[in-house]
C-alpha cells in the first residue's frame, strides 16, 4: 500500500520536473532562434551543450 506521505512527494516531483522541463524548452528555443538569426560557432556549440545538458539530465531522472 502507498502511504500519503509517499502519494506526496511523487505528485511534488512530478510537478517540479513538469516545470522545470517547461523553463528547458523555453530556453532552447531562444538558443534556437538566436543561432538562426545570428549564426556563430559559439551560439551553435552553446546550443549543442545545453541540448546535450538537458538530454543527458532527463534521461537521468527518476521519479521516488
């Protein structure tokens, strides 16, 4: 059986990584449109990690 205590802190986590991959996503888009608009070998590699960044945090994530 789940206890409420247990129920709690799922429910807590799933919400935290729902907005944090929120704040993700607006980021690479605005790396996105700013390597289109200006492309660079900075803009693209900093593109290029923070995509790596994210891709490599969410395939860590666990939920409790």
């Amino acid at each position: 059986m789940i206890s409420d205590k247990q129920i709690e802190e799922y429910v807590n986590a799933a919400f935290t990584e729902e907005v944090i991959r929120r704040y993700e996503e607006q980021i690479l888009q605005v790396m996105k449109k700013r390597q289109e608009k200006y492309p660079s070998d900075q803009n693209d590699s900093e593109w290029l990690n923070y995509s790596n960044y994210v891709c490599r945090r969410r395939c860590q994530r666990k939920f409790p």
